[in-house]
C-alpha cells in the first residue's frame, strides 16, 4: 500500500510551516498503522523532498517526531505485516483526537 498519495501530498502542510499554531490546533492528515503490533503514526507534516513525515507516534511511548517514508515501508509487525494507511480516517484537529 502506498503510504503518501498524491492527494495526500498536496494537502499535508511541509515541514515547520505550521509551527507557530499551537499543538492542538494543528491538523493530522492520515494515520499509518501497523496491524500486527501496537504502533500508530499520526502525521501532521510531509517533506516531499526527503519523503518523510512529522508525526505523533503512539508505539511504546506517545512522543512527537519524524519518520522517513522508505523506513516505513519497511518495517514489518510480528506476523509479517506491513505499516498501512487507514483509507477512512478523515483530518482532525490534533486536539480532538481520540487516543
């Protein structure tokens, strides 16, 4: 599954372009997950250039941080399983987040 679209690249704002908005009032564009293993990524910014992402991830500890797409794509969850795209999540302001 690929990870960052071409929708999904027009519209997740580049890196430390919304850094003076306050955390919560910030945007999460999409959530990749890995179905076999208790991690989550919850992007808010997208660096076409170096193809990665800044994120909540919510895996051993919820912490803020960048995670390079290529990496991603190659990590595997115990049974095998690759990170993928939740298709229904819809953008919702980091503040409303239910996690």
């Amino acid at each position: 599954m690929k990870l960052i679209t071409k929708e999904l690249e027009k519209i997740i704002p580049e890196f430390y372009s919304s850094e003076d908005v306050a955390l919560e009032e910030k945007i999460v564009y999409a959530k990749f997950f890995l179905p076999d293993a208790d991690w989550t990524w919850f992007v808010l910014e997208y660096d076409k250039k170096s193809n990665s992402i800044f994120a909540l991830v919510d895996g051993l500890d919820r912490e803020l941080g960048y995670a390079s797409i290529e990496e991603l794509e190659q990590v595997r969850g115990r049974m095998g399983l690759h990170v993928e795209r939740d298709i229904y999540f819809k953008p919702v302001r980091y503040g409303d987040l239910n996690i």
